[in-house]
C-alpha cells in the first residue's frame, strides 16, 4: 500500500490459474465487474497498464496468469 495506490499480488492467487484478469478483478475489493465484463472502480472506468505502459487490451484479453500485481 502506498499514499496513491494499492498493490495486490496476484501471482498466488488460485483464481489466476486458467483464467483472464477479468476472474482477478471480480475477487479484488473495490472493484466491480458486470456481467459483461465492464470494470468500474468507484463508479469510474480504470486504465489498464500492462508493463507500466497503458494498453488498448481489454481485462478478458489478459491471461490472469500472466499477472504478477
């Protein structure tokens, strides 16, 4: 946890093996995932960085365990 965000590991999560980041999200506080897939954390859509880079992906593109934090 730092002063402007948190950090969860995700590397050692059971949910992270076989599925996308959307089944990662759908278990992390604060966040919420319809069911078609829209992501919302405090009623705002969040960018998705992928190697401290923003990326165009979307969350079920993303293989959950390729994920570290």
């Amino acid at each position: 946890m730092d002063i402007d965000k948190k950090v969860f590991n995700v590397d050692k999560n059971i949910v992270a093996t076989g599925g996308t980041a959307i089944d990662v999200l759908r278990n992390m506080p604060s966040v919420q995932v319809d069911i078609d897939g829209n992501v919302k954390l405090r009623n705002a859509a969040p960018t998705i960085f992928v190697d401290g880079k923003p990326t165009t992906l979307s969350p079920d593109q993303i293989p959950a365990d390729v994920i570290e934090k």
